[in-house]
C-alpha cells in the first residue's frame, strides 16, 4: 500500500497526480461497475479507489481499463483481489502514434493469481503486445468471451479446449500459424474470427465445434479446409476470403443453416456446381475457368478493400507467396509480385495516410498529387522488382512538370523512375515504378529533370521544356563520372510584369543545375540561356543584362554579372561557371535586382486560394470548410449549392503548397476540442492545391439557442511557416496581425423544441414512455435501457454505427454531449430506440449490435431481459386460460 501511495503521487509522468485531479465521485464508482477506460490517468483513479474504498472496488463485478496507461503493470496486481469480477477489458487503442494509427497498449503478461478470478466470464485484451497466451488464462472456469484481438500471438496453447464454456473467442489481427487438436473441445463455442493471420493448415477437429453459428477465417494462408468443416450443422456464415485456397470440398453445400459463404478473393480455378449454384456463395476475384496461372498475372488475383470513415486513414493486409501475384486494392492501386519476388509467404501491409509537412518535405515547386501510401514490412529486400501503380489528381502544368513516385528510405526522400498513362474507361491518371524494397510512397509533380552521366572527356546536357537551354562540358572537367541533373522553369513576360508592376522588367527562364558530387568541376561549365523576351543581340544594352545566382533555397539572389565573361548571340547568351546552383537572366533597369527577383520567385511558389464556410441546409449545425484555389471557386460552389447554403468566399488570399492554416469557431460557436486534428481548440488544416482542403464538422454553441439564434463566424490564420520561404515572407507572417487571413459569418438558427429538451432526474435527460418489441418475445422498457446505458461506456460510438446510426449522427451526439460521456451514452440509445420503436425485430438488432461490438456481457444481460418477459407473458397466457395451441394474434387480442 505504500508503494501505491507513492505512485498515485506522480504527476510527472502520468498526468497532474491526486492533488490536480479532479475528486473522484460516484461517476467513477457506479453501483458494481468502474468504467475508467475514458480518463488518460484510469489507472490512477483505480489505485485510489482501491486504497481509499477496497470494501466498495473489491465487489465491482464490470471493470475498464485502458493498457496504454503508464500505471497499468501496478494496477495488474491489485486485479486479483476483485473476487467478484465478471467482465474486465484491458484494452490499448486509447493513443495515436505520429500517423494516426492506434497504439497498441503495454499488455504483454498478466499475474499467475489471475486465474483465481473464478467469476469472470468476460475478458478482452485486444490492441496489446501479447505474444502467448497468459496460461492464468485457461484457469478462467467460467470465461464465455475472450477477445485477443490485435495482438502478436504466434500460437494458441495445446490445452486451450480447457475453456469448455467458451461461447465467443475473437484472435484477429495476429501471427497465428497454427491451432492446437483441442480447439474441437470447445463444444459451446458460438462465433469463432480468427481473420487477418498467417493460418495455413486447420486441424480436422475444427469440425467437432458443433455450436458454430459464425467461423471467419478470412486473410490467412489457407491452401485448403477440412472436409470435417461440413458437421457444422449450426454454422450460418462462413469468411473464408483473401486466402489461398485452390479448392473447396463440395460438402460444404450440405451446411442446412448456412446463408453466407464467402470465397471472394482466392486462387479457385473451379468451384464445385453444388456450391456455384447457392445464392449466398460470393466468389468474385477468383481466377474461375482459367487453365493455368497467367505468367503475367502470377498465381492469382487478390483485391483488398479500403474504406474511409470521416478522417481516418485506410489500412489492410493480403499475403504474397514464392508463386507471386497481383493485386488490386479499392482505392485504385495495383501492385504485381512477380514469381520468386518473395522467397517465403509474405504478410503485406498497406495504410494511406494524410501527408504531414514534419516528415513528407516538398521541394521548390512540387506539387503534392496524392496520399501517402505505407507498405509494410519495411526493409524486406524482394528477390525481384515488385511494380506498383498509383492513381494521382492530374497537374494543371504538365508542360512544365513531370509526374514522379517518391519514395522514402527512412532518411530521406528519393524519386523513382516513373512511368504514367491515363485509363482508358476511367481517364484516371496512374503513375508507375518498380522497387526492391518497401517503405513510404507518394505521387509528385516536378520541374522536368533532364539528367547525363558526365565523363572525363566531356558531354552536352540541354533542356526538354527549352532545347535553348544548354550545358556544355569540356574535356578535362572531372576525373571520375558525375551524375549531374538539370530543371527549367518558364516565367512569362507577363507574370513578371504582374508581379514587379514594371513593364521594362523581363527575364528569362529560371535554370536549376545540381550534381551528385560535393567537389566543385576542374574546368569551368558553359551555361547557354536564351535572353529575356523581345531582347536579341541587336538591341542588347548590356548595362541592363544581369546574371542572378541563386542559392539552392532561393532565399539570396546575388548578380554575378562582373564575375563571369559574358558571351552574346542573336538569341543567347553564354557564361562559365564552376558550381552548380539557380541561375537567372534579367534584363531590366533596376541597378539592385537581387530583391526584386526574390519576390518574383517567392511569388512563383504561391497559389491563390479563397476560404469557403456552408452550413448543410438540412442541418446548419453541419458545417463545411475547404480552402479552395482561386480558378476551382466557381465549380465547387455550383456542385454545393443544392445540399449547402452560406456567405461568399473570402477574398483572395495565397499560399504555399504544405502550408499549415487553422480555422477557429469564434462569437458563441464551438467545436469539440478533443478532435485529433484540434490544436488550441482550432482545426489544423494543410494546403495543397491539388488534394481536398476540406472538412465537415459539428459545431455547437454554449448560448442558450431556445430562444434566439447565434451569430458567430469563423476565422481562419496562418500556422506554422514552412522553413524553406524566403526571409522576408517569413519575417512578414510572424507578425499577430498577420496570422489573420479571413473571417466568415455562421449563424445557428433558434433551437426547435425535441423530446429529450425538458430537464429530467437522469442526467438532464427526461425521456418518453418507450417500449422496444413485442408481448409474445418481451419488452425492453425505458428502465431497461436505462439499466443498459450504464454498462455501456467508452464503446457507445461503435455500438451505435452497428445498431445503423450514420457516422454524422455519432459526431453530432458527441459533439452536443462533449462532456458528459453519459449524456452521450443516452443520447445514443435513446435516439436509436425512438427511431426503431415500431421495428419488432428492433430488440435483435440491439442483440446483435452488442455482440459485433465485442459487448457480450450486454448481450447477454438484454437476453436475460427478454427470456424474462418470455416467462410473464406465458404466465399472463395461462392466467386468462389459453392454450398453448392459440395463435399469437389470438394470444394478442386476449391481452388486449
């Protein structure tokens, strides 16, 4: 206990410690239940209540946990001592990591006494870093759910049938390779997933699960199924997706409760005609009626969908034999392993992610042309080129740009040799390469790179965009071959007279030269650049004629004019130089050229953007931002214009490609600051011309809406400065009134009056009388689902999206509830209840809802629930002297 006493004291490392955190009340200690996976320091407040009232915490039979809590290995130990538990989820996924993925927690082991948790009969460990099975574990007599998901498991132990009262067991997302004989053992097993590992065989005693309604087996390394899986006469949905299955028994077909069989996304050439001709069989992405594998298209076809919910990154997995494959995802990228690439089987791993400006560093004029696409594992090295096809938005220059993969080493960035084509049926542009590794990929657009190998003796090096443009190498200039790459890219006349207001200014293309090597050449390099436009060897005025050197950021501009003999022609002119770097021809009367060509070439990286705020005119408290170029204003405000209504865009404003900016609700408008993509209570956004720089969000207000509306607006200012601008332009937006780029006006209307709006005795909630079903199978009544909610916790969100509310839904009643979790929670369930009232199968799909989202314990009380009323109501039928034969509708009437 002292020990405790000491660690409830840290603040340093786990948050403000006892005396800065808030006094623990009966919302933490509520009845049997502690549900403190929803506070960053749950662990803390367990210990707490643990020494402060162990009388009360030692009979609480439902506990929640977070296991990426830095005090969990200390609470570990205290969890013995609760005899009467029967539901405990130690879950990680409470954190993101820098790409917004979920963290896995700190699991790795659990203490031998915790099998003497006799009552337990619902345990989830899911989101940890278990690599074998606690044995306490199979201590657990009483355990009915077990939920491993998203961990590291290699294996399952030999006597896991042990657990002879299993009725759910959920191993998603591990590196299972086999299973032990005596999984046949589990007799009332129910609902198996063990999808996403790396199964390749199944013991024949799979089949011996006769209780078996649900069995997914999807992205294994499954060749082939038992022909024992055909006993499982209760079974009604069969995963079997994204394997490697080259046949499947025709038994299966004899499966009397079986109403789906997915096959989708195989290697099956044939599939048995029993089974082809079922209607709930699904074999799409199979390579059916083929003779032999396609030499081009390796052994088989698999396709991998990618879903995105709102603004989280998209993510999944396939697995790649010796025999190679191709593979096609939903987002549009294809990749093809060709035979022998990967010596071993192979789980890949792919994410799209969100590029962030920290680590996905742009050059000079770079233009973003997609996401980031992860591929895992890194640093495997393929014994063959693996090809990779990425879609990209198509550039709005492409005479100046070329279109590049760039790839990331976990150093730095490099660019790929790239090959692009438009598709025929979609006119979707697709980038191409091949690689020997796998890390980070992206599309870009560049300056075109013209690039030479320079030997001692000598070569010429000139421009694709301007054939003008020309590097001569003489002989004797490098001892050992150079590589050495060039980039042009054309100004107009008029964007330098737009820019400096100066008709007499004009110049010529900007030439970027650079080389692999640190040593500058041994003979000097002539630099052949065409002169500005409208000027020509005849009417050259040489005191007007500067030569700019640049350095590789573009921040100084220096005229080397005296430094370099300067050659003319009609057309060109020629100079000598012995490094590399950006190199400009002005031609203007200006004596000091250096500032102004630095604005110019600031302006050239700029885009002009107008900010777009619209309410959704069937819900104003539904708001869509998106910062929008100036020439794309008109288009999207048309296609918006029949779902949203609201002011006009702000005035121009320019930007920087992978610019930061912040929009920030202000004058009785709020958001929910616990968004991930929310700093200071403001929304962090990043420009890039070519990708979406839009959000819909909920907003809400702390005025009193009953009785008038809200007017408030949104801001939008600068954030961070990218580091590669020039001086002056960063000195210009550190300044406060700088950061300000424009303002928009919102207005909420007057709040029209709802069922829950009247203050009641439970959380401010007052709700109407509600029953959920029907008399002959049971009621859920307002107490019921009362009861429900206080069970239900930090899983609300997930509950919800399964029992069919929209994701917009789930936001809004965060949003409106944003701190209170048990206003949520009721908001929720009450909102689905009033919407499903008439639904007589409404208390099924609360059933089922509970169990997809891993709330067995819930499930289970809500059945209770109803074989309850089941019983009343048979009672109330022999209290008025029917017979069990009478019709339901009979049985009906007489109730009336």
């Amino acid at each position: 206990m002292q020990k405790m006493a000491e660690l409830l004291g840290l603040r340093a490392e786990c948050g403000e410690g006892t005396a800065g955190a808030p006094a623990l009340t009966g919302s933490c200690l509520a009845d049997n239940r502690l549900n403190l996976d929803v506070y960053p320091d749950g662990c803390r407040r367990f210990l707490q209540l643990f020494q402060e009232q162990q009388g009360e915490v030692v009979r609480v039979e439902f506990l929640r946990l977070s296991s990426n809590d830095c005090l969990l290995d200390t609470t570990l130990g205290s969890l013995p001592h609760l005899k009467h538990l029967k539901s405990l989820v130690l879950k990680g996924g409470h954190a993101r990591d820098e790409f917004g993925s979920y963290q896995r927690g700190s699991l790795t082991s659990l203490p031998p006494d915790f099998g003497n948790l006799r009552c337990l009969t619902h345990l989830d460990l899911s989101f940890n870093r278990l690599s074998t099975l606690p044995s306490c574990i199979l201590h657990l007599a009483s355990l009915r759910v077990l939920l491993v998901s998203h961990n590291s498991l290699v294996t399952l132990p030999e006597d896991f049938g042990c657990l002879s009262k299993l009725t759910f067991f959920s191993a998603m997302k591990n590196q299972l390779k086999d299973l032990p004989h005596s999984i046949g053992e589990l007799s009332m097993l129910q609902d198996l997933d063990l999808s996403e590992n790396a199964l390749e065989l199944l013991p024949e005693e799979v089949g011996n699960l006769h209780n078996c309604t649900e069995l997914d087996l999807s992205g294994n390394r499954l060749l082939r199924i038992p022909d024992s899986l055909a006993n499982l006469k209760s079974l009604h949905r069969l995963h079997l997706h994204s394997n490697l299955l080259v046949t499947v028994p025709a038994s299966l077909a004899s499966l009397p409760n079986l109403s789906r069989l997915d096959l989708q996304n195989n290697c099956l050439h044939a599939i048995p005609a029993e089974i082809q001709t079922l209607p709930f069989v699904h074999v799409r992405g199979n390579p059916l009626g083929e003779t032999e594998p396609s030499p081009q298209a390796g052994n088989c076809k698999a396709s991998a969908a990618v879903q995105c919910h709102n603004f989280m990154h998209s993510s999944g997995s396939f697995t790649v034999t010796s025999e190679g494959c191709r593979v096609a995802l939903a987002c549009g990228i294809h990749f093809y392993f060709p035979p022998g690439a990967a010596s071993d089987p192979l789980r890949i791993c792919f994410r799209s992610l969100t590029p962030d400006p920290q680590w996905v560093k742009l050059r000079h004029h770079d233009v973003l042309l997609s996401r980031v696409l992860e591929l895992q594992p890194h640093g495997v090295q393929f014994q063959q080129e693996v090809q990779i096809w990425m879609p990209y938005i198509s550039p709005q220059t492409p005479h100046q740009h070329e279109v590049v993969v760039r790839t990331f080493s976990g150093q730095s960035w490099s660019d790929l040799k790239t090959r692009v084509k438009r598709e025929r049926k979609s006119q979707k542009c697709v980038a191409h390469c091949c690689v020997l590794h796998f890390s980070w990929f992206l599309v870009v657009s560049r300056l075109v790179q013209n690039e030479c190998q320079v030997p001692a003796e000598g070569t010429l090096l000139f421009s694709s965009v301007d054939p003008n443009i020309k590097v001569i190498f003489p002989p004797g200039v490098t001892q050992e071959p150079r590589s050495v790459k060039l980039q042009v890219l054309p100004v107009s006349a008029e964007e330098i007279q737009e820019i400096t207001a100066n008709a007499g200014c004009r110049a010529s293309p900007l030439l970027y030269l650079s080389q692999d090597s640190t040593v500058d050449f041994l003979k000097p390099v002539r630099i052949q650049l065409p002169l500005p436009p409208g000027v020509t060897g005849l009417n050259l005025d040489r005191s007007r004629l500067h030569i700019l050197h640049g350095d590789l950021e573009g921040q100084t501009w220096n005229d080397i004019t005296s430094e370099v003999v300067l050659e003319f022609t009609h057309l060109y002119a020629v100079f000598e130089v012995t490094h590399f770097s950006w190199y400009w021809l002005w031609y203007t009367t200006k004596t000091y050229i250096g500032g102004i060509a630095k604005k110019v070439y600031e302006r050239l990286r700029l885009y002009q953007v107008n900010f777009i705020a619209l309410q959704r005119k069937k819900d104003p408290e539904q708001v869509l931002l998106q910062c929008v170029p100036k020439h794309k204003v008109d288009p999207v405000l048309k296609k918006l214009q029949d779902r949203y209504r609201g002011p006009e865009p702000s005035d121009m404003v320019e930007m920087f490609e992978g610019e930061q900016f912040f929009a920030a609700f202000e004058r009785g408008i709020s958001i929910d600051m616990d968004r991930p993509d929310c700093v200071d209570g403001r929304l962090s956004f990043i420009f890039y011309s070519h990708l979406k720089n839009m959000k819909e969000i909920y907003v809400t207000s702390p005025v009193d809406r009953k009785g008038q509306a809200v007017k408030g607006q949104v801001s939008f200012y600068r954030g961070a400065v990218p580091d590669s601008i020039p001086e002056d332009a960063s000195r210009r937006r550190k300044g406060p009134d700088s950061l300000w780029l424009a303002t928009l006006p919102i207005k909420l209307p007057q709040l029209k009056r709802r069922w829950d709006e009247s203050p009641g005795p439970l959380y401010g909630f007052s709700f109407p009388p509600l029953n959920l079903g029907n008399a002959e199978t049971g009621y859920l009544t307002q107490a019921n689902l009362l009861s429900i909610a206080r069970r239900v916790g930090a899983d609300w969100q997930s509950i919800g999206l399964n029992l069919g509310l929209t994701y917009q839904q789930i936001e809004r009643i965060g949003y409106n509830n944003r701190e209170d979790l048990n206003k949520q929670i009721l908001d929720m369930l009450f909102s689905w209840a009033q919407q499903n009232s008439e639904d007589p199968e409404s208390v099924s799909k609360l059933i089922t809802a509970m169990k997809e989202s891993g709330r067995q314990d819930i499930a289970d009380e809500v059945e209770a629930i109803i074989e309850l009323g089941r019983q009343k109501y048979s009672e109330s039928i022999r209290r008025v002297g029917l017979e069990q034969e009478s019709s339901t509708e009979d049985s009906a009437i007489a109730m009336m």
